[in-house]
C-alpha cells in the first residue's frame, strides 16, 4: 500500500513550524558586475535579503588551513538552512548578523523539493 502524500495545507503548516527553529538571522549579500566605460569591470555588493532566518549546523568537517590570498587561512565548511522559496544562489554570501557577522560563501545548494520543509546551503567561511 502505498501512503499518502501530505497535502498542501499540511506542508505548509509544516513548514511554519520547521521555521520556528531558523534562530539566527542573515543578509544574503550578492555580487553585481557591471562594465565601466574603459571596457573593464567593476563589482557592487548588494544586500538582497536582510533579516532572513537561517539556522547554522555544527561545521560538516573539522576546519582546515589553505593558502588563500597568498597567506595561511582557516577554512570551515557548515550547512546553513533556510525557509524554502528564498532566493539564495550558488555565488551568494550569508552573513550571519546574530553569529558576529560571519561571512559564508555559498559554494552548492540542496535541491528544492515540493515536499521539502527548508533548503540548504553547503557553505565556507574563511578567516
């Protein structure tokens, strides 16, 4: 016998309640390129959702030290969940606004669902 699916009524109640425990808050923050008059680039970081509630899990590996900008740098990977539907993209950062303004760059995104509660991010922080 095959189950039920939930109806539309039940995700949505579920939802709101998997959103409860989105404790922290975080601006999406994303990169605009645009050319300049010498045929060049230049680059404007936009706050493109403030606010949004996110929940951080416990990093996925133990940190690591990589070369990054020509100096040793610690580099944790975490997961990041967040309210279904938001628009977070793969070359985004999460800034952390109740964890000390942490900055995370968004490096993979969970595949949206119907049936999912939240989404996630696979994210890095570097210090």
């Amino acid at each position: 016998m095959t189950p039920a699916q939930p109806t539309v009524t039940e995700i949505a109640n579920a939802r709101t309640e998997y959103n409860k425990w989105l404790e922290d808050r975080a601006d999406v923050i994303r990169t605009t390129r645009t050319r300049d008059q010498y045929g060049g680039e230049s680059e404007v970081d936009n706050t493109v959702i403030s606010n949004l509630p996110v929940s951080m899990t416990s990093p996925v590996l133990p940190g690591t030290e990589q070369v990054v900008g020509g100096r040793q740098t610690q580099v944790t990977d975490t997961v990041i969940a967040f309210p279904v539907a938001t628009d977070v993209r793969i070359s985004d950062r999460l800034k952390l606004t109740t964890q000390g303004n942490r900055v995370f760059e968004v490096l993979y995104l969970s595949a949206p669902s119907t049936y999912h509660l939240g989404e996630q991010a696979y994210c890095r922080e570097a210090k």
